[in-house]
C-alpha cells in the first residue's frame, strides 16, 4: 500500500505518444502499482499508454478497475474479459469520470492528449470546488509537464487562480514521490 491510497485513479493517453520513455514509464508504473498493492482505477482502455500501463499491472499481479463507455466497447477499445480486470461498461464519458472519481481515492496524470487534460482539469477543479478533498499530481516523464507547470504558474501570475491551488498539485519524476505526495495531501 502507498501510504494509504489503495485506490488510484489515473489518466493517460490512449495512443503511445512518440518518446518510447512514456510507454516504458507507463508500464512501469503498472507494475509498481501492483507491487505497492494499489488498484488501478482508468478509463478502461486497451491500447496506448492505457494498454501499457494496465498490462503491467496486470503482468504484476495487481487489479484493474476499468471504466469504459459503451461506444468505446463497440469500437473495441477496452480489455472487457481479462483476468485481473474488473470492468464497468457506462453510457457516456460523464458516467465515465464521475465512477471513476468515485472510487479513486487520488489522481495522477500521466502523458496524454486532450483527454488526459480535459479529466486532470476536471478533477481538479472538482476539488478546487471543494466537491471532494483527493489529491491531484502529474508524473511528470521526461519533462513532458514542464509546459504545463509553467502556463499554471502564469496563470497565478496574471490573478486567474490562486498560489495555493497550483502548490496543492503534486508534481513528480517518478512514482515513489508522485505516491508520497499524493498520500501526504490525502492525509491532510
């Protein structure tokens, strides 16, 4: 267990992204997970970085909680009848996030596109909201937030939101001290 999250929601891409690190790093994370004993909460999809990362916690041992939409099912998208996945099939992308901020107990971003942004936005402006109190981090592989990191401290600069809300955020190299600042902020 990390330090009392049991549950982690993650988002990441459903495509590999062009640097090999990020489906390297994405499976091993998949594999540390298991290895810690927290359960994989995503979107329940098979391929990309999604695919990369479940397969390694699956190949560890571990246990995925899948949510995935029905058009994706249709169009093939999800590892539905796997050992070690446990997956729920939901009507639409809203159903989707919400079962899945409902069982994680924290969040991490890992590379990804627009969707990846638009469900780290999402949950963390729920909880900026104070709609729930779990924590929200970006693991940030070969510098892949950087960009990011910098527009958030712009847009604190230029009034748009407050120091607070950005320094709440957990940004981390590696998945040790994505887990421990994570679990840090769950406990506080």
């Amino acid at each position: 267990m990390a330090g009392g999250i049991t549950r982690l929601g993650v988002f990441l891409g459903s495509s590999e992204g062009t640097d090999p690190r990020f489906a390297v790093s994405a499976y091993e994370v998949g594999r540390g997970l298991a290895g810690r004993g927290v359960e994989l909460v995503y979107g329940g999809g098979g391929s990309g970085l999604m695919g990369r990362l479940s397969q390694g916690v699956l190949d560890a041992g571990g246990h995925v909680y899948g949510v995935i939409p029905r058009f994706m099912v249709e169009r093939e998208w999800g590892r539905l009848h796997e050992a070690g996945v446990e997956m729920h099939v939901v009507d639409t992308m809203h159903q989707r996030k919400a079962r899945m901020a409902e069982r994680a107990q924290a969040f991490l971003a890992l590379p990804g596109g627009l969707g990846t942004l638009e469900e780290l936005f999402e949950v963390w402006t729920w909880q900026t909201l104070a709609l729930h109190a779990k924590p929200v981090g970006l693991l940030n592989t070969a510098a892949y937030w950087d960009p990011l990191v910098a527009m958030l401290h712009r847009v604190v600069d230029n009034g748009f939101m407050a120091r607070a809300t950005v320094d709440g955020l957990v940004v981390a190299e590696d998945l040790d001290d994505a887990l421990d600042g994570l679990a840090a902020r769950l406990r506080s």
